[in-house]
C-alpha cells in the first residue's frame, strides 16, 4: 500500500497560493468516457481567479493516484493545484472492473489493480485530458502521479498520443515485471518528455542504485531528486518530520508545471 486512507497532501507553501479573494474551487466529482467506452470517476478542481485575455491560459495537471485510486488525499491535492492556479483532474483507474468512484477505506484494490493496462490507464488519461482543456482552456498538461500512479506517469513520457508535455513521479514504481509489463527503467530509453522525479534514499522498495541506473537510461530532460531519510509516501503532511522535504518538493513541482518540463528550481 502506498499511503493509508486518512493521509493528506502537504498545505500549499503560502508563497505559492493565489490572493485568498482567488483560490481554487473544491474538488468535484465527474463521470468520463474513455476511449473503448468505459465509464470512469475523476475528480477535477479549478482555479476560480479571472485571468485576462492577453494572460496565457495555466498549465492544466492530470494527477495519477496510488493503487488507491480516486480517494481523498487526490481529491484534496486536485484542490491545492487549483490553490496554486492550475487547473487539476484526478482519474480512477477502475472504472472497467469496479464501477465507478469514489474509492472507500475498505476497498480491495490489488485485484483491480492486477487487471489494469497500461493501454487502459494511458486511454483514460487522454480522456482526462480533453476534459481538462474543455472546462479550463488548459494548452499545456502535465501529468502528476504517485507510486503505481508514479510508473504511469513516468510511461506517459514514451507515448506519443497523449497531449501532456511532460511527467512527475512521486516514488514512482521503476520495475514494471511486478505488474507484468516493461515499466520505465526497461523502457527508459524510450521516455522523451522531460521528467521530474521524487524519491526517498529511504524508500525500501526503490533503492538508490535503481534509481541511479534509471537516471542514467534516460536520454531525454530530467531531473531525478533522491530526498535523504524520505521514506516511500513521504509526501504526507502527517509526517512533521519531513515537511521541509514537501515544502521543497512542492516548490518544485510547480516550478516544472509552470515551465511544463523547462523550468527546475536549482539545489539550494
């Protein structure tokens, strides 16, 4: 399990909210149609500030959750994009096998998450995509995801169908032979949108030295960032221990969403 189900994302550095009169709306619940006519949940926030004619649209987030699927902590975190003037949307990866979200704490995912493809999940993304340009004029998307969200994000960088311009993983999931499929370090070769990744040198189940042979794989902009003594999910803001490392993490996140791959706040 990636987090447990009352973990909540980190509060917004307040040097990155927008006015308190702008902010983001809360998170709603939708229902989408992928591509092979499945019906899925997604939750999507928006930014509710006015933006002028001649300002360029945000870039919009298109967040992949944990095995989880669509439960709070990525409803809440749709909410803290939208706090920072991006307009954000959530899937649910279950839609073929569970019916639609929310997901509960009682949830038995691994047997829905055994039965995803990455064809599926990548379908279902680019449904979320085309919602987001719909409701907020987003021209710019990058995807967010988040352990097995994480290892999709990351794929979304091999394909050439999906409109996102790049890729943020969370302790993303490297090794893809656990579910069956060539994950990002077989297939690293092949990931040409910039990629930002987040790790803990603490995470038991992706050592350092994976991560040292995926960073060098990839041929493309990126720009792999190991936290010390971060364990896996430590993007929680239950863990007071490691706020420094959200707050950080955060900054640069929305540094590369901002610059949709370009732009990267250097080491301090």
């Amino acid at each position: 399990m990636c987090s447990p189900f009352d973990a909540r994302p980190p509060e917004l550095p307040a040097a990155l909210r927008l006015p308190p009169l702008a902010g983001g709306a809360p998170a709603e619940t939708i229902e989408l149609t992928s591509a092979d006519g499945t019906a899925f949940s997604a939750a999507v926030a928006l930014p509710t500030e006015t933006r002028d004619e001649d300002e360029a649209p945000p870039t919009g987030v298109v967040i992949l959750p944990d095995v989880r699927g669509l439960y709070p902590f990525y409803s809440e975190l749709a909410e803290r994009f939208a706090l920072a003037g991006h307009p954000a949307i959530v899937i649910d990866y279950f839609g073929r096998t569970a019916g639609l979200g929310p997901r509960g704490e009682d949830f038995d995912f691994w047997p829905h998450v055994e039965q995803t493809t990455v064809e599926q999940v990548q379908a279902d993304v680019a449904a979320a995509e085309q919602e987001l340009k719909q409701r907020a004029g987003v021209e710019r998307l990058v995807t967010v995801g988040f352990c097995f969200g994480g290892l999709h994000s990351l794929l979304v960088g091999t394909s050439d169908e999906l409109q996102s311009e790049a890729v943020v993983a969370f302790y993303g999931g490297l090794d893809g032979t656990r579910f069956g499929i060539e994950g990002p370090l077989q297939r690293a070769e092949a990931i040409h949108k910039p990629v930002l990744g987040l790790y803990g040198d603490a995470d038991q189940g992706i050592p350092v030295e994976q991560l040292e042979e995926f960073d060098a794989r990839l041929t493309g902009p990126r720009e792999i960032v190991i936290y010390p003594g971060a364990p896996h999910s430590f993007f929680d803001r239950s863990f007071a221990e490691h706020q420094q490392t959200c707050e950080d993490a955060w900054f640069r996140v929305l540094a590369f969403v901002d610059g949709a791959g370009a732009t990267v706040v250097p080491d301090s």
